[in-house]
C-alpha cells in the first residue's frame, strides 16, 4: 500500500538495522554469568574439599596390625555373607540325606532308604488300599444339629 501513496519501500535508517542491538550490553552480561559461573564451580570445590578433610580428620587410623584390621560382626539380625555359597552347601546335605541308607529308629526297625529306591519299591507294589469304612446311619431328616 505504500506504493499507491507514491512514498516507496520503507527504507532501513542509517547504520542497519543491528544497531538496535547493545552488543555492549550482551558482552558484558555473557561475561558476568561466565564469572558466577566460574566463582560457584570454585565455591563448591572449595567445600567439598574442606568436607573431605573433615570427614577423614574424624575417622580414626587404621590398625598397624593385620589382626586388628578385621571387622567386627554387626549387631544381630546377620545377613548370609555369601548365599550362593551356603544354598550349595544345603543342597549338598539335602541330596547326602535323600541318596543314602541309614537308620531313623533302630529299636523300633524304622530305616531310612534313598527315594529313587523307594519310588521304586512304590511302583511295583503300589499304593496301598484304604479300607472302605462302611457309611453309618443316616441322618433324621428335619433335625438340625
């Protein structure tokens, strides 16, 4: 439309249109955050440092002796200091038990067999019978109990 007033394309004022920017401005706030930055980073390694020395200052020297140097047990519940280690070993009893012969209760002849033998036993005789318990009176009809 400003070419039906006979005025022409707007025309940019002298020295750009980047002269509404305040380079000056923009370096100096670049430079002011890169200092905090760079003063918090140093602040923080500071502390740590000091918390570190602290924290070690506490803590009381090491044994000279190797003997001294072993842990005291913690106070009780304990945990299973290696669980892989003690589940093998339990099954290693477990599989001792169920794979040997040995005696439950001599005097009274009650013996201990492995279970593969007593499978066996099991499926050429089968399984006993129960007796068949002959049913009782029946029930009044009407009583409650």
């Amino acid at each position: 439309m400003s070419d039906a007033h006979g005025h022409g394309p707007s025309v940019p004022p002298p020295g750009g249109i980047d002269d509404e920017l305040n380079y000056r401005a923009i370096w100096k706030f670049t430079i002011f955050v890169a200092v905090v930055t760079l003063a918090a980073i140093a602040l923080m390694w500071g502390l740590s440092s000091a918390l570190k020395k602290d924290i070690a200052d506490r803590q009381a020297p090491p044994p000279v002796l190797a003997g001294a140097r072993t842990q005291p047990l913690p106070p009780d519940p304990r945990l299973q200091p290696n669980p892989p280690k003690d589940l093998s070993e339990l099954r290693e009893r477990e599989n001792a038990v169920l794979a040997t012969y040995a005696w439950v209760d001599q005097e009274k002849g009650i013996a201990q067999i492995p279970v593969d033998r007593a499978l066996d036993i099991l499926a050429a005789k089968g399984l006993p019978v129960p007796p068949t318990a002959t049913p009782g009176p029946a029930p009044a009809a009407g009583v409650s109990k």
